[in-house]
C-alpha cells in the first residue's frame, strides 16, 4: 500500500473507534497513549490470525498441524535429527517448533505439546498438564582430546583444578556434581558462562575448559572425536526430558501419530 493509502486507513480507524491514535507534527507521527494501549491490545490476535493463516497454508488443508514448543539445544540436537524418521512415517504431519525455557500456560498459547527438562517435582507443578517421561538426562565432563593432552581420562580430583565452562541456566551443575562424587571444588562457581548446551559444547570443542551436559546433545561432536568423556564417574541426575500436554485430550490423529512416534523414538 502506497503511504497516502496507509493514512486514509489510519483516518478511518480512528473515526470508526472515536478516538485519536496518532499525535502527527511536524517531526512525524507517534503513538498516543491510548493507541499504544489499543496496539498492545490487538498486537497478539492479529499475531494468532496471522500464524492461522500461515498454518493452513502449510498444511495444505490436511489438518496436520502440530505446534510444539521445546528447550532449544534439545531440539536442536535430538528432535530435528530425527524428524526425516517421522515424515518417512507420516508425511501428512506438520510439526512447528518455537523454543521454551519456562513453563506457560497452554490456553495462553497455540502450542499443542512441549519438550520440557526438568525434575520430577518441577514436572509435577506445571499447572494444568499432564506429562510423560521421555529420556534420562545423563550429565557427562567433557572436554576437547587436546586439553587432556596423553591422558585417556582424568580422575574428579583432577578435573577440579581445570577451567570449568558454566551453564547459565544450570549455574549450580557444576557444584552439584562435585558434591556428588565427594570432592572438594572451590571454583566449582567459576568460569565462563553460556546460555546454551550447544554453546558449552562448543566452547569445550574448542579447549576453551571443560563442559558438563547430557550425553544425549553430544552424540555427534562424540562420534566426530571433537569432544571426550573426561571422566568416568557416573552421577545420578534426577532431572529428565518430558513430552507435556495440556490437560484437555487432543483427538487429532496427527497428535496421537506424533506421540506413538516421538515414544518410540525415546527408546531407541
């Protein structure tokens, strides 16, 4: 639309509401008070309608559609690897995928599942959900072949001394795990920190120290040789990685295809 088409819109707007949504000078135009309140207001429907629109495009009209919010990393390295697997399967189903750190409030969003870690007692407080228990969370130390030089592997009390790489997110992973082995670990705390797995894994392929995260978002980098278990000892994680629905049963044959494929996957 031509500018001069946009601003009879605008005119027409404000008429049909009533109320002035624009302060217009000779510097430009700005939102008033109440047509910021106004935008913030319709921002999120037309947000919705615009992402209605985009999904039956998608989807062709098959109603295959299947909105899933996950942890980045675990996406990323776990889930998308294996989608060939589920459009081999079912290539009706459309899977969307945005990333969720925290839990939310399913009725606050179009998301029909989620990937979600964490404990059981956390799993337990996400209000209005029911969840399903998918994979362990085995937290391994790893680091890159050159920072352990001729050793094959290093003993807890070894790892203590050398450059810990931190994860925002779990910034007590560290110190849990030495505690959990019965070592001492005074810089436990210390070191850099990252947002994400696949930046502390990164950063560990790079020598930059070492990095604690599940096996399960490092398969490659270990198959490739570029990351090695730096120790041995296994510690137990409580937390876990969960498939979280809402409450309300979803009848779709796309979202029970889903599940039946995203639990066989877990397994294997």
């Amino acid at each position: 639309m031509t500018q001069s088409a946009v601003s009879r819109q605008i005119a027409a707007l404000e008429e049909f509401l009533g109320v002035a949504l624009f302060r217009r000078t000779h510097h430009g135009v700005g939102l008033t008070e109440r047509g910021a309140e106004y935008a913030a207001q319709v921002a999120l429907r037309l947000q919705a309608l615009e992402q209605d629109t985009l999904d039956a495009m998608s989807a062709q009209g098959s109603g295959g559609t299947i909105h899933l919010a996950a942890v980045p990393t675990f996406a990323t390295r776990w889930l998308i690897p294996r989608l060939p697997g589920l459009a081999a399967l079912h290539p009706e189903i459309t899977v969307h995928i945005e990333t969720r750190t925290r839990p939310f409030m399913f009725a606050d969003t179009p998301f029909d599942a989620a990937l979600y870690a964490a404990s059981s007692d956390q799993i337990g407080n996400w209000a209005g959900t029911r969840s399903v228990r998918l994979l362990a969370e085995d937290m391994v130390p790893v680091c890159s072949p050159s920072l352990l030089g001729p050793h094959l592997a290093l003993s807890a009390e070894s790892l203590a001394q050398l450059p810990l790489l931190q994860q925002s997110t779990r910034p007590n992973a560290w110190r849990q795990w030495f505690d959990a082995v019965g070592i001492a670990a005074p810089l436990a705390l210390s070191g850099p920190r990252y947002e994400l797995f696949s930046m502390t894994a990164a950063a560990a392929a790079q020598g930059l120290g070492l990095a604690l995260v599940p096996r399960l978002l490092i398969e490659a980098e270990l198959l490739r040789g570029e990351l090695i278990v730096a120790c041995d000892r296994q510690v137990q994680n409580e937390r876990a990685y969960y498939l979280v629905t809402p409450e309300r049963a979803d009848k779709r044959p796309a979202m029970a295809n889903f599940v039946s494929w995203l639990m066989a996957a877990s397994t294997i």
